[in-house]
C-alpha cells in the first residue's frame, strides 16, 4: 500500500478520516466531494471515520458487491484493486468521501526522462504550459499542479503521473482555458492524473488522432466543466476513468474540423451533476459523419435532475448536420438517473450552428441494467420526415430487475423515429 500524502497548505478534510490497510490516508478536500488517492495491489482494507454521526452507508459502484461493517463509528470494508469508490452517508450527495485506488505500477513514469517534472510534496503555479511535439509531463504523487497544458500540431505527447491538476488557471484577459487540450495532435496520452476543481472543460483532445485517456480522476461542481471532451477525433480510447462533474462526464462532438469517428470509452465510474449528461454525443454536431462510437462496461452511480429538457444517461442530440451512426452501449449499470434514461434526439438547439438536420441511426443498447433510484423516462425523438431517428434497438434493457420490451414498459415516449425495437 503506498498513500499520497499533499503538500504542505493543502487544505485536507475536516469530515473524514481513513486509513488503508493500517496506514493514515491524506484526504483532500474539493468543492464538491472529499478524496483520497493512493497505489496498491491485490486486496486492501478501508477504515473510514466520519466526524459527523450517520445512520446509513453506501458504497458505490454497487457492483462491486461491497457491504461495509459499521462498529463504533468506524466504517470498514476491503476491495480490490484498482477501484475508483464514492462512499456515500445518509444520501449526503454533496459530501460524498471518494477513494480512488491505482494499481500498484505508477503511471509511465519509465522511458526517457520526462521534460517537465512536478515532485511530490510540493505545489507549483505553472499558468498554461505549451507543449510541444515528443513533451512528457510527470506529475508525482503528491504534487499539486495549478495551471494548464495545452498542445498544437504536436505528436507523441504525453500527461502521466498520480499528482494533482488543480483547474481554475485564468488567463489576464479572464479566459478559463481548458485544464489539459490538444488540438490537431496525433498520439496524445493523459494517463493516471487526478485533476479537481477544474472551471472549464477538463481534458480536450480536438481535431487530434490517436488520444488515450487512461485511469484518471475528473471531480468538478462548476457549472459548464464537462469531463472528457471529444471534438472532431480518430480512434480515440477513454478507460479506467472517474468523473464526476456538473456538466456532461464524457461528449463526443464535431465543430467542423472533420468527423467524429472510433470513439471506445470502457472501464468508467461516472457522476452527472445537476447539468448535462452522463454519456453525451452532441449538441455541437457539425460535420458530416459521427461513427462508430462504443460505450462499454460502466457504473454510472448518479445522473441527477437538470430540468433543461437534457439530462439523460445516454443523450444524443444531433443539433446540425451530422450522420450520426453506428453507436453501441453495451454492458452498462445505472444505480440512480433522476430525470432521463436514454434522449436521442434530432432537434434545433441554441448550440446548431448548420441550416442543416442530420440523422441518427444504427444505436444499439445491449445489457443496460437500472439496478437503483427511481424508473426513469426515455424519449426518441426525429425532427421532421426527412431527419428521423432510425434503427434503435433495445437488447437485454433491465429496469429494476425487469426486462423491457416495448416502448411503453419503457416510459418511453417515440415520436419521428423508425424501427424502435425490444428483445
């Protein structure tokens, strides 16, 4: 078991106390949750104090199966690791502890030595870094990092380490930028980071080729700060990840810089806030072709009320011309969606920029389980005759341990839109 420790005047939480496997964990304190970080292998075991009394405990994702013991006011269980974890007390949603537990090899931290190196146990203020072609950024554990990163027809770059982004860098002109951006790059890695508290879209792979994003922490409360952003990409591998965000976890768009095309997003624990979506494709969908885009093996542990006719677990809204097509979730876990459950939609929206409706087609849904909270509506929706929504279908979709098999067991209002099966 190897803790994170902070560096010296970082805030730690003044709720929680934990130790794993024996060992005093550091517990940072976000704006919106309290989080450990640390490294281990095999089983390790989690002793949680909270310094405030509580009457129920939760453990999420569910699937996990963890069933915590509570014996005078310590909360303990063991997991295996790698596991991103939200403990959750008396559905206090706004003070949830996080454990997020790496596995025991760091993060690339082999190879050539790094261009930029940020040590453990210190903070540094870097503003916003430009990278360039062959740059490695390490961040160690126990780092904290206030700035940004930004790469420009760069190849071969990568973001690596188990230290801390912290977001909410300000350009003099009063400009937030995104916390980690690559444009028009080729083979982009942000590997094992933990950003928090970021204000503007947190991870920015755009126009780019070739992008892994793997085994990193995204914990956000500001209004407009998506996760993962990806805009106008190729082959693109989103794995391992935590997010938990106001705004959309992960989006997929297109703004005119060519497709969107082989997006793989696996591994995920996600947390929709009051904003967006968990799993987005849209509003920006400006280009001519949306394709082949999985979704796979995820918790989604909330995807809380938005109110803003948005809000769903798996949303596409073509708001311009794409061909959107070729979409796959499969194997996918809901614990708690309070609004909607699936929103496809082909509409005009305050983001279309194009005179032009597109199409979505070809989606499919196998495996979806809502296995918590309450049975969430659905809605399909085409915008004219000539710009529906085609070919959905429904595989194995479970509410509450009931199979679905038509729209109306779904809650699910269909309306512009052709060949809407269940099985």
């Amino acid at each position: 078991m190897s803790t994170i420790p902070a560096p010296d005047g970082t805030p730690g939480s003044d709720l929680y106390r934990v130790g794993l496997d024996g060992v005093p964990a550091f517990v940072y304190r976000s704006e919106v949750a309290h989080v450990v970080l640390a490294a281990a292998e095999g089983e390790t075991e989690v002793d949680v104090v909270r310094r405030e009394p509580f009457h129920a405990v939760r453990v999420r994702p569910l699937a996990r199966g963890i069933a915590p013991e509570v014996a005078d006011g310590h909360v303990r269980f063991r997991v295996r690791v790698p596991a991103k974890l939200s403990v959750e007390f008396d559905d206090d949603d706004r003070r949830p502890l996080f454990i997020l537990i790496h596995g025991a090899e760091p993060a690339g931290s082999g190879g050539a030595p790094p261009t930029y190196t940020f040590r453990g146990g210190k903070r540094y203020d870097v503003g916003e870094v430009s990278l360039r072609s062959g740059d490695t950024v390490f961040i160690e554990a126990g780092a904290v990092v206030h700035g940004a990163f930004a790469a420009t027809d760069a190849e071969g770059v990568a973001i690596r380490g188990r230290g801390v982004l912290l977001g909410g860098y300000t350009r003099p002109d009063g400009h937030v930028p995104p916390s980690i951006r690559a444009q028009r790059c080729r083979n982009f890695t942000v590997q094992g980071v933990t950003l928090l508290d970021g204000r503007a879209w947190h991870v920015v792979p755009a126009a780019s080729v070739g992008v892994l994003v793997e085994d990193c922490n995204i914990i956000s409360g500001a209004d407009v700060a998506d996760g993962i952003d990806v805009v106008s990409c190729e082959n693109v591998v989103i794995r391992g990840c935590f997010i938990r965000t106001k705004d959309d976890c992960i989006a997929v768009k297109a703004v005119g810089d060519g497709p969107a095309r082989g997006v793989d997003v696996s591994g995920c624990v996600l947390w929709n806030a009051e904003w967006g979506n968990a799993l987005e494709i849209g509003y920006e969908t400006r280009a001519a072709e949306m394709t082949d885009i999985r979704f796979h093996n995820i918790d989604v542990v909330h995807c809380e009320f938005e109110g803003n006719q948005s809000g769903a677990v798996f949303s596409i809204h073509n708001g311009d011309r794409a061909r959107i097509e070729r979409v796959l979730y499969e194997d996918i876990r809901v614990e708690d969606a309070r609004e909607k459950l699936v929103d496809l939609k082909v509409l005009h929206s305050r983001y279309s920029q194009d005179a032009e409706r597109g199409l979505v087609r070809d989606v499919q849904f196998r495996d979806v389980r809502v296995v918590g909270g309450p049975f969430p509506v659905s809605i399909i929706r085409g915008y004219d005759d000539s710009h529906r929504v085609e070919n959905v279908s429904f595989d194995g979709l479970m509410v509450h341990g009931q199979r679905i098999t038509s729209a109306n067991a779904a809650r699910m209002v269909v309306e512009l839109a052709r060949h809407v099966r269940f099985r």
